[in-house]
C-alpha cells in the first residue's frame, strides 16, 4: 500500500534522489513515501528545477513495485497518478486538467507536476519511483504560469489533509492498475485532457503553428490532433509539439 510507511524530511536535496539512493542500497519497501518540507535541488521534467517555497507545497515521492507491468503499459502509470492528483484537487473544489502529458493544470497554470522515473527487468517495468510537485498553500509565484490549492478554492486547506487525500486516491488509482482496468485509466485521462474537443493552437518543432483539436492519444501515449486544415488527425510525440497561445499569422 502507498503510504504504510512515510518519512518526513524537513529538507532533503530531492525525494526522489533519496528513494533512489535507499534502492541502490536495497533498502527500500513497496509503497514508501518521502515527503519534504524544502527541497534543495528538487528535479522536474527534462532536466528542469522543482522550486518551491519550503514549508508550502507537497513534495513527495513514493516508491511501487509490480506484480507484471510490461513496458507498454507505461502509459498508464502517467494516467494512473494524473487522475489521482485530479481527485484529490476535486476533494478540494478545485477542477483541473491535465496538460498532456502529464502537467496538471488550470487552464494556462500549472499547479502540479509529476516526476516518473521506471527501472526495468526485461519486458516488464520492475518498479517506479514517482515524484509529485502539488502547489498547496503558495500565493505568489515567479511566473504567471503557475498557481496552488489556496489560490484556486474557498475551501479550507492544510498540507496535511491533502496529503492524506492523496494517498487516498492514489491507492485508488494503483489498485485499478493492478486490476489491469487499463480502459477505466485511459478513458479518465482522456476524459480529463486540457483543450480536448477544443479549438486551439499548436507549434510544431518546425515553428509551424497551427490551429487544431485534441481528440485523445494512441496506444503509444502519443497525442492526436485533429487538423481542420488538412482536415485529418495527426499523432504528435513529445518533442514535436508545443502548447501556444499565439494565433496563426
Ligand atoms: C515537472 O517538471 O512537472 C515534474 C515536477 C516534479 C517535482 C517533484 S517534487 C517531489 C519530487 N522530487 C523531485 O526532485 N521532483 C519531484
């Protein structure tokens, strides 16, 4: 179970460095939570930074192992943790979305991010070790382009209620993978996706921008836009596609 044991660090270089690092050691159990109040060289997607102000934001990271998860089944790990995240915001009155891959977003602001770091045994996915950045308490940002539970929701909010909501519906979510209910995933993420069935604008890696709908994602995870220019749906990786607020020129 996610959560049966938690150690809480007031400050840590990364949640997930020192999952990784008890694992070196194998001193590791399924289902253990790090949790930190500062993180000094807290790590986001692609190489970036997780910065937050110490003592106001989740930072967590928990480790899972597999029964058998084969490797493309890595898809729904992202929807599995995307959807958890949304339940324990909707706990709170907040409705988000997620930003595909997998940013969980407010409109143009981001108010979480997840880390997802798999190691491997053959076919299968042997374990994760999966970091979430939840903006709980924060009011100002350095960017415009992020936002937190307090800013968005009348509710009443503390970091230790929602920590527990989020363990809560993560075990909820872990336990449909473990159940293989991998349609119940996809059609939650789907369901849940930023701009979907929206008129929107995308770029291309190109600088191309276009105008253009989400409808869904394939079996690969890859997003599909449909194109009204070419009146055709297009599949986009990671790399090849951005979100933009431009306009077509
Ligand atoms: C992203 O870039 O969107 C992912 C951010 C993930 C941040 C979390 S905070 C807890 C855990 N420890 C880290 O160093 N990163 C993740």
């Amino acid at each position: 179970m996610i959560g049966s044991e938690i150690i809480h660090f007031k400050r840590v270089d990364s949640t997930s460095n020192y999952i990784a690092t008890l694992l070196k050691e194998s001193k590791v159990v399924n289902g253990l939570v790090i949790l930190a109040d500062e993180q000094t060289e807290g790590r986001g997607q692609r190489g970036a930074k997780w910065q937050s102000i110490p003592g106001e934001n989740l930072l967590l990271s928990f480790f899972i192992e597999y029964k058998q998860l084969e490797v493309n089944k890595q898809k729904h790990l992202t929807q599995a943790v995307s959807i958890a995240i949304l339940q324990t915001l909707y706990y709170f009155q907040v409705f988000g979305k997620i930003k595909w891959p997998n940013d969980i977003v407010i409109a143009h602001k981001k108010i979480a991010g997840i880390l997802i770091e798999n190691q491997f045994q053959g076919k299968n996915i042997k374990s994760s070790i999966i970091g979430i950045g939840l903006n709980v308490l924060q009011k100002e940002f350095e960017t415009i382009n992020s936002t937190s539970i307090s800013i968005e929701s009348q509710a009443s909010v503390n970091l230790k209620l929602v920590l527990n909501q989020l363990i809560y519906q993560l075990n909820q979510q872990f336990i449909l993978l473990a159940q293989k209910s991998f349609d119940v995933l996809e059609q939650n993420y789907i369901k849940s996706l930023w701009l979907k069935d929206e008129v929107s604008f995308y770029e291309k890696e190109s600088g191309e921008i276009f105008k253009g709908i989400i409808k869904g994602i394939d079996s690969e995870g890859k997003l599909l836009i449909y194109r009204d220019d070419l009146n055709a749906i297009e599949t986009y990786g990671l790399k090849e596609i951005k979100f933009t607020k431009r306009n077509v020129q």
